[in-house]
C-alpha cells in the first residue's frame, strides 16, 4: 500500500462528465490498495468568471476580498468531486485550506506556505477514506483566508505530499507529461521518462508551463518523488526526482521559450563605481524583477548595460530608469519588444564545454541574431527576435538529438493553476 | 450611535449592479454615525445553480458536502460587498461562518445555531470597519461546515443581532414590510407598522414568506427589535416586537395562506386506546411533520381521523400509514390535495370570541366547504379547495377591516433564503 498525492487542475475537472472521470481514476488507485489526498483547483474557467465578476464592481479589489472570493472556486471542485468518488460507491470527504491544516503567511494573492498541519487529513486516511483538497489556498495565524498566486494548486500538492509523507506526488494535466520542447512547435518532441528537480526548475523558470517553479522547489527541498502525467490517458508520465537517468547520453534534456521579455538598454552610462547597483536598487524597490542582465565593456569611460523584464513591467522599469538621472550620467534608455527567450537545459551541460558553442552556431545559422545571453551550470539562454522562434527551436531540437519518430498528439489547453 | 445589525437577501444582491446600490445603502447608515454588521445571502439565483450542478453529479449528494458546496454561494456575495463598500471609500471587511465564530451542532443542511462568539466582529466595528457576514452558514465542534437550512440567513441575522446586542436587525427583502396579507392577491393590503413577535411567528409559520419562522423565534427569545424593509425603497417598514399596538382596535392583524397542504384521512379506524400513537409514531419515526390533526366523533365503535402534512410528503406518509394495519384495524386511507390552508392571525383574538364564528361564515359564503379547522390562542387555520382561494381571502381582509384605500406595487419574486 502506498499513499498518493493526485492532483487535478481545472482543465481535468471542468465539467460534471470529466469531474467523473477523474474519480473513476481515483476510484482505481484506491481498488489497488492505495491511500488517496487529492488536490484539486477550480473548475475550467470558474477564476476567471470570478475575476470578471469582482471587476465588475472595481478595478482596484483588495487582495484580501479578492482571495476570499476566489478561494470559493477550489471549495465548489472539491464537494463536487467527492460528490462524484461517493456515487462511485467509495467513502471519501473535502476539505478546504483551513480545515486541512494549510498554514500560510498573511499575504493575500501570494501567500507562502508556513506548514501543515494534516491531522484531519491523517485521521479520514486511517478511517479508509479518500481526501479531497481545496488547493490554491491556506489560512494565515490571524484566520485569514489566503491564496498562493500562480501556480499554488501544484505547490498545495507537493507540500501536502511532504507533510503526509506520500509515496508519489502526481500531478495530472492535460499533457503526457514533460516533453524536451513544446509539441505544438515540435510535432517529434520527446516525452521525459525522468528529469531532475534541478533541470525541472529550470525548464520551469524558463517557460515550461506543465509544473510551477515554486512546487519544483517545494519538491527538491522536501525530496518529493514527483510525476506529472495525463488526466486523460493512462500513459506513464515523468517522474522528477534528485537523480534522473540521461538515456542516450544527450547532454541537453529539454528545450524552453518564454515570449514574456522585453530588452530594456541604458546607452552611455559613466562608469562609476555602484552605478549597476543605483539602477537595479531602484528597480527592486518597486518591486519590478529583472531577469538577465548584461553589460558590455568600457570605452571611452562609458558603459551599455541591457536587461530583461517583464511586458507588463517593461514600461514602468523605463520610467524607474529615467528618474535615475539625478544620481547617475547616461545618455538613453530604450526598450524593445517581440523577443523570445529560447533555452537549453541539462545537468550533463556542465562537462560539456561545446554545447552552448552549438546552440550560438545553430541560432546564427538561422539568420537570429542573439541579443543577450545567460548562463548557469545547467542551462543557456539566448534572447532571440520573436519571428525566429519556430525555426530556432526546430533546428536546436534536431541539433541535440533530441527528435523521436513519433509525432506527439497536442491536446487542449493547459491547466494553468 | 447605535449598532445596526442589516440582513440582505439574494435578489437584493442579484447582480453587480444591485450589490453596489446595497453598499450605498450601507455607507448611508455608517454616514448618518452607526456600526453595520451585514448579513448577505447567495446572489441571485447561485444556490439553484450549484445545486444544478450537484444533480449532474448524483441524485443523491451528501449533506455535508452540499454544505461545503452551497456555502461558496454566500462566501462569493461578502466578497464582492466588501469591495462594493470599498470601492465607496469605506473600510469593510468580510468573514465565512467560521470566521464570523458562528458556532452550530453537526446537523448537515439543518444546523442549528449553538452559539455565537463574536471576537472578530466586534474587533472590526471597534477599528471602525463595516462588517459583512455570510448568512446561512456555521461550523460544528468538529471544524466541519454546516448549512442553517431554508430561512438561514434571517437567522443568521437574528442570531448576530442577539450577539453583539444591536440596537436593531434590519431584514431587508423584495416587499415594504409585512403585510395584512398577500398583496398579489388583495391589492389594498394593509403594510403593518408594527407586530408582536408571536403574531410575525404565526403568520410566518403559517405561510407568509417575508420572515422565516426559526429567525422570529430567535428574535423573540432573545428579544431582538427587528424591522423588515424594502431593500430597493426607503419606506419605514414593520416593527417586530414584543407588543405591538393594535392600530384600530381590530382583532385581526393578518391572513396567510399555505398551499404545501395534502390531507389525509384514515378511515373507519377501530376504537381502541393508543391507537391514534400508533399512527403518529410511525409516521414521526420517519420525520413525517404533521400539521392539523382532526378526529371525527366514534360511531359504532369506529371513529375517523384527518391530518395534514406537505404535498412532498403525501405518499410516503399514505404508505406508512398502510404499513400500520399489523397493528390497528381501519377500513380505508384516503389523499386530497389541491387545498390551501388559510389563516386568520392576530394577539386581540383570544378576547374576542366572535372571531372564528366570523370566519367559517365568511368561508361559507364564498360557497367553500372547510375541510380542517385548527385553532389557537392567537390564529383560526381553515383548509379549503384552492380554487377558492382569492375569493376567500378578499373576503377575510373586508370582513375585519384590514382594506386600505391604497393600492400596493408588487415587486419581483421573494427572497427565500
């Protein structure tokens, strides 16, 4: 017997009929002599109808309103599903954040896991039920309702999973699971049989949607032995865990994009000391992040620095820039958009100085021009003009051989809470 | 300054629109120097469509889990009135059942209120904070969500209002206030300005929709100044209280009518001791509620016996009946439905001994036979054929002198809930 922790996202419960089929496949697991928690997140587009309905009231809702009206969209998934396991024949019982032990932080919107306190899920396994959990949400140490932001039903699950000490952590979505590229740019991507929390963070940073950056991390630290699979066919999936098995020696394991970046460029800055500091002080201090930053060299005493922010942050982290001028001597600012940041991920990379050589040879051989580039022991990124981007990632899939024979069916939209 | 406790049924908070007139409402009387607690209801027509999608599930859903469902119903309307009182300047904030300390027993969908421990509220009205509250809703001893049943958020109200010793609860809803009798029926119905609690419990009880009977009780027992009033005019509305002034001396205050009536008859029933226990312990064995019990004269040692119960509740209770021949010997069990229960209600009654004499004569000449009569200290119940339904009762309200010469605006459907 081992204890499972499956969760579904909103996509998977989205209607009646799919809610029960997902507790015919919970059902399974239990008649194969398993422990159930399930996590699950709102139905379909439930958030969204929510968001709409608050804006329509204000543009400008409270965070703390805001998680209290939200958090109503998990609650409604999880009498529903366990409405379904019970017609099923099977004993099973909800519970939302709070009554499931989630402790969290006070920020509302964002909230941190603090711990759980999983008695009342322990106590209904012991009594042969199955658990099914409002994820997304947590109460804070003053009985506040709280939200995990983006990405918070996956993290429910892994720290759900550490806290009852599960077996296997699975996290159902409407793909395979983790495949070296996105198969709607390449029809032969190839599934993952495994992959590492290290290269699954990155992936994930790097805008592999299919697992959150915060429940990978969540899941390294806890050592949570993690599988994302589908929802809808009964395929194997991939597990993530410390040490994944690199099957034909490849160096590189999977392939990511994020179209979310803008360039911002200072020109002609003077070079001082703690120049680098004044601007990115400014910047965090309004709390905008910047991705990758890049300097060139000195001439004349004057230095380009360029980085990387978000599309919606790029206009503000302009404006930040400009109001700098009293302190420090620059010429310009400029920004540009339509860029897409392509990467390379890969725990054998680091003994394996060609690999970012190649990718360099590859984008230039596309006619791309690279516009910054970063680096860490396990991953490259190249920030690319946007209209190369299927070609890039086409030619670097085949470049690292990472194409199959088969051609990936490429299923609806993905869960995206 | 006083402490006004406001309650608001679904369809004052049916849409956005509506939720934000509600708040301007509520900003008033902070305005004019009060502390408001709010007690809100699901919006609209939310509870029907939660409960839709549960049917899709199983016909035969568990309490608890309809709890955990339908509370989202009210959980989303505080959110969203919060923001509405925000997005007027104001300081609000929201709290579920639980969070509100809303303590009930574990009776999944019929909850009854234990007690209330009122900490956050009254922490909040002390910052100066508009308080929105989810009506409807608890949580047992156990931490699991509970439902008040039907009438739930008045009680909620009611029950608050006892808590934080309010100056006033104020039950907003659809109708001006309470009326004579049903204005969509006699159009120069007389709204009340005041009525005594034992009065509002009977006309409740009897069928009058504007109060449920459970939050008048409360309000009685805990002596509750409650006042029901239109959400959507400022007309005074009608007092509840312990005495009311009767404003012309007339015996009557109000005439109610109850069409979830089915009568039942045994016939031919053996005369022997206990043998009408026997009946009405089986039938309360299995929660049948009876209402007006009426035993005919024995004639040849066999006596008849009549009841009512709910149209819902007809058949089974024929059929408990049948079962009970084991037992007792009777010649025959008989049905009737498409019958109405009217009643006459009113505290001057018990000093007036004319009243019910004036009644059946009134009945008679409207050609109807009465079926039942049951009396007490404060209303006469007579059970007719339907069909005469609107005669009888423009005839009632001439008889004792409750016409006005105005004629009454009916507005949209009822609040029920």
């Amino acid at each position: 017997m081992s204890l499972y922790v499956m969760k579904f996202g909103g996509s998977s419960v989205g209607s009646a009929e799919r809610m029960q089929k997902v507790a015919q496949r919970i059902v399974e697991k239990k008649l194969a002599g398993h422990q159930c928690v399930i996590v699950v997140s709102a139905m379909g587009d439930t958030t969204d109808e929510l968001i709409d309905l608050s804006k329509q009231i204000t543009d400008r809702p409270s965070a703390r309103e805001m998680d209290m009206l939200l958090t109503t969209g998990e609650q409604v998934s999880v009498a529903l599903l366990s409405m379904s396991i019970q017609q099923l024949g099977h004993e099973a019982v909800s519970f939302t954040g709070w009554q499931a032990g989630m402790r969290t932080d006070d920020g509302h919107g964002r909230a941190r896991i603090k711990d759980i306190k999983p008695d009342r899920i322990m106590k209904a396994l012991d009594a042969g039920k199955i658990v099914v959990v409002a994820g997304f949400q947590g109460t804070s140490d003053e009985g506040e309702i709280t939200t995990l932001g983006r990405g918070g039903s996956d993290t429910t699950a892994v720290a759900l999973a550490a806290a009852v000490k599960a077996d296997f952590c699975e996290i159902y979505t409407d793909v395979d699971g983790v495949y070296s590229t996105d198969p709607r740019i390449v029809r032969c991507a190839k599934k993952l049989d495994e992959i590492s929390y290290d290269e699954m963070l990155e992936l994930a940073h790097l805008g592999a949607a299919v697992l959150h950056p915060r429940a990978v991390e969540y899941a390294k630290q806890y050592q949570v032995p993690l599988v994302v699979r589908s929802s809808f066919t009964n395929n194997e999936g991939t597990y993530v865990k410390e040490e994944a098995v690199m099957e034909n020696g490849a160096s590189v394991r999977g392939i990511a994009y994020d179209k979310n970046v803008a360039r911002i460029s200072i020109l002609g800055v003077e070079d001082q000391p703690g120049v680098l500091a004044k601007f990115f002080n400014a910047l965090a201090e309004h709390h905008i992040n910047v991705d990758i930053i890049v300097q060139s060299g000195v001439l004349n005493g004057k230095a380009d620095f360029s980085f990387t922010v978000t599309l919606e942050e790029m206009d503000r982290a302009v404006e930040i820039v400009e109001n700098t001028r009293s302190e420090v001597n620059f010429d310009e600012v400029t920004s540009e958009t339509n860029l897409v940041k392509v990467s390379i991920v890969g725990a054998g990379m680091v003994s394996n100085p060609g690999v970012a050589a190649k990718m360099f040879d590859v984008i230039s051989k596309q006619q791309a021009s690279i516009k910054l580039v970063s680096t860490s022991e396990i991953k490259v990124s190249c920030v690319i003009e946007q209209s190369y981007l299927t070609e890039v990632i086409l030619a670097l899939h085949t470049a690292y051989d990472l194409d199959t024979n088969q051609t990936v069916f490429v299923g609806g939209p993905k869960d995206r809470r």
